[in-house]
C-alpha cells in the first residue's frame, strides 16, 4: 500500500535511538520530495469552510524527545486540528479520572467502521467504543473536569496549548461552518443520551468537542505535542509536565488501534506507531523514547487519512527505523547465524 524503495535503515535505530541529527536532516527532505509529487486524495468539503483549504500545501515536522526540531515545507501553516485534538483530550481526561473509568464509560476497541457512524452506536448497545471516534470523543469531552461547559473548554483549551507549548487560537470560521453543518454529530449525542451513555447536556457536549476541533495548529505543533506523549508526558520544548508516562501509555496503545480511522490495522502494519489523524490533513505519529512527526497535506483517502503524510511517514518510519514491531537477534545470536 505505501511502496517505498527505502532500504537504508541504520541498525542503531531498531534499538531505541534516532539517527545522528545530520541524518535525520536528509531523511526528512528525502521524504518530503518524493511525496510532494504525489496527487491523489480529496480535501475534506462535509465542513464546508475545509473546502477552501489549499491542496498544495505540505509541511513535515519531527521533534526528537530531547526537544531538538526538524522540519521541511509549510510546517508553520495554520489548520484546523480536528480529529487530531480526541487523542490529546483522551490524555488530559486519563489524567484527570484515570484510564480505567475512560475504558468503563467509552472503551478501547476499534469499530471498523467510519469515524461519524451510527451503525457503530447500535450495533454496540450505545456503547461508543473508542474516544477515537465521534461518539467516543463527544463521550470523552463530557468526562473534562469542570462544573460547567465553559470551565470544561478552559480545562481542555488549556491542556491541549500546555501540549503544544503555546495558547492555541480557535478558528472561528471553521468553528461557526462547522457548528452550522453538524447535524449527524448532534444526532449522535442525542443517540448516546438515549443509551444513558451521555451525562451531560448533548447540545452543550458537541459544542464543546467542535471547539476543540477548531483549534489551529501547524505542523510544527502537532510534533511537539506527539513528542509530549513520546517524552513520557513532559514537553521537550518548555521542560513542563503535562501528564504522567502511564498516561502517555494507554493512550498511545488507543492510537495504535483506533488513531487511523477504520485503516488503523493498515497504518499499523505499514508503519507500526501509534498515530492520528484529522480530516483537515494532519498526522501525528509518536516513536516511543525518540520523538514524535507532525504532516500536514490537506487531500485525504477514502478514511479521512492525508495521502501525503501516509506516505511520509511510512517513508519516515522504515528510514529512521521507527517501527515499534521491529527487532534484530541478540548480537551473540545474530554472530551465530552469519
Ligand atoms: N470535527 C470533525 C467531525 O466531527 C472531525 C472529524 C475528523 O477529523 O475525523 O466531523
């Protein structure tokens, strides 16, 4: 599925560190020129103000754990988080209650099916089965401590900048576009409070989840806030603690099943990390003890994954030896063998 003819993979990699930072360099611009050229996908228009996004644009970002930044393209253009803002949501809500009660309440199990399903809510007893999908993210946001809708945005507004290391702006436009066309959203709170899944106001909850959805971010960002779930919870940039490792932990392994959409499976075997992405073009995918990628390339495939940054980032994986599945024998072992 996403071809790449990399076979240079530097050995120390596999072990649990990056490349020299020269390298990395040229890994990066090597990723970036062979998927620039790459044209296929569609810009998201079911919000309509996404339409209007430009299809050319194209960022690639890497922050390694120690804070140090790589970036190649339009890594400082602002866009829409989207999708993305439900893994950093889930971190901040684990924090807070703990990771048993957000698998009690949402779950941890991918639906196979689209990320704004019903048929996922019926056919599962109202269960929303992951805070990956719609009903699961409307169900998370619910959970954000604060005794009304307005302290939960300052919580979560607060928590999602302290990722990214800055105070993230809301893009008004996209929220206002947003707010006028999601319609199948507010039927799936409805749908949840119907289960008694939902203890909150529905109206309100999706409210909320389309704010969080309508920060803006860069590429740049997304790699710094993946490199806060890589960093075992501390932002390599600001040194701040944002939540603890075994935060980092259980939301990475809901990424790894549920981060890409119905092809996580697919992303999981081509590219073995964890990872999400957002209908706006973004990916974000966390390496474990090294550091975290941020893509940016508006057309999407059939999932709602950017084409681009796939493409990037299988590219990046196998090159930089980021694959968590990966392993070479003992070295005692490997001598026999040769
Ligand atoms: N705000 C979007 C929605 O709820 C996010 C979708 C996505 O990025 O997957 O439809």
């Amino acid at each position: 599925m996403f071809e790449t003819d990399v076979q240079d993979v530097p050995q120390e990699a596999l072990t649990g560190s990056l490349p020299s930072e020269s390298q990395i360099a040229r890994l990066l611009h090597e990723a970036y020129a062979r998927c620039a050229e790459v044209t296929t996908g569609e810009v998201a228009d079911y919000i309509p103000a996404l339409a209007e996004a430009d299809p050319a644009l194209f960022g690639l970002s890497l922050t390694e754990v120690d804070g140090t930044g790589h970036r190649v393209g339009d890594t400082a253009a602002l866009f829409t988080i989207q999708s993305i803002s439900k893994a950093f949501v889930l971190a901040l809500v684990c924090e807070a209650i703990g990771h048993q009660e957000v698998h009690r309440v949402v779950g941890v199990n991918n639906t196979g099916l689209p990320f704004n399903s019903v048929i996922a809510l019926e056919l599962n007893d109202g269960n929303p089965m992951n805070p990956m999908v719609n009903a699961g993210a409307i169900a998370t946001t619910a959970l954000v401590p604060g005794a009304t809708a307005e302290e939960k945005w300052w919580t979560l507004h607060e928590g999602l900048s302290r990722f990214a290391g800055r105070s993230l702006e809301l893009d008004t436009r996209v929220l206002d576009s947003e707010s006028a066309s999601n319609h199948r959203n507010q039927g799936i709170a409805d749908l949840l409070t119907s289960y008694d899944r939902l203890h909150a106001d529905p109206a309100e909850m999706v409210d909320l989840y389309t704010r969080q959805c309508s920060l803006l971010v860069t590429a740049d960002d997304l790699a710094v806030m993946g490199a806060t779930l890589a960093d075992g919870g501390i932002n390599p940039v600001t040194g701040e603690r944002v939540v603890s490792p075994e935060v980092c932990r259980d939301t990475l392994s809901v990424l790894a099943a549920c981060g890409m959409y119905e092809l996580s499976g697919e992303w999981l075997f081509e590219i073995g990390l964890p990872a999400k992405s957002g209908v706006s073009g973004g990916i974000v995918a966390i390496a474990p003890g090294k550091g975290a990628l941020g893509a940016f390339s508006p057309p999407l495939d059939r999932a709602g994954n950017s084409v681009r940054g796939q493409r990037a980032c299988a590219h990046l994986s196998r090159a930089l030896g980021l694959n968590l599945f990966a392993s070479r024998p003992h070295p005692a072992k490997d001598a026999e063998h040769a």
